[in-house]
C-alpha cells in the first residue's frame, strides 16, 4: 500500500515544516538577490528532506510518468482534450 508521505518521526517532520515555512517567509518582500537565492537552497532542501522533491520515496508499483510528454503516457486523450479547450 502507497503511503502519503515519507515515514518520518512527527517532531521531525514538524521541525522540517517550520524550517520551510521560515524559508518561504525569507523569500517575501524585497532583499537582496544572495538572500533569496539561500532562501530558496532552503526551500529546496528541506522539502526534498519531506519528501516533497527528488526521488520517489513509495512503492505502489505504478509506472512513474514524469519526465515523459504526455501524448507519450495514457494520459494521451486527457491531454488532447486539454489541448483543444475542451474538458
């Protein structure tokens, strides 16, 4: 069975949600480039940390079709329908 997120201790994981919660406050407002540039290593890093970005942590053992067009994927009709405005 698929779960919904990493198995992560709940102190852990509500460390890593405040620490992405101040990163994303740091990228608010005006600052200078090299502020918002660690601000968002940050952002990164800890939701790769959650399990949010970067490989895939579960096991459904559904094919994975990111990185692949979706006319390549049986998401091919749903796209087209999207494609031509119509839902």
């Amino acid at each position: 069975m698929a779960q919904d997120e990493p198995l992560l201790p709940p102190a852990e994981r509500d460390a890593l949600v405040r620490q992405l919660m101040d990163a994303r406050r740091a990228l608010r407002g005006s600052r200078p480039e090299e502020e918002r540039r660690a601000a968002r290593a940050e952002v990164d890093r800890v939701k790769r940390a959650l399990g949010e970005r970067g490989p895939v942590w579960w096991t459904d053992g559904a094919p994975d079709f990111n990185r692949k067009m979706a006319k390549n994927t049986p998401y091919k009709e749903w796209f087209a329908r999207l494609s031509s405005g119509v839902a």
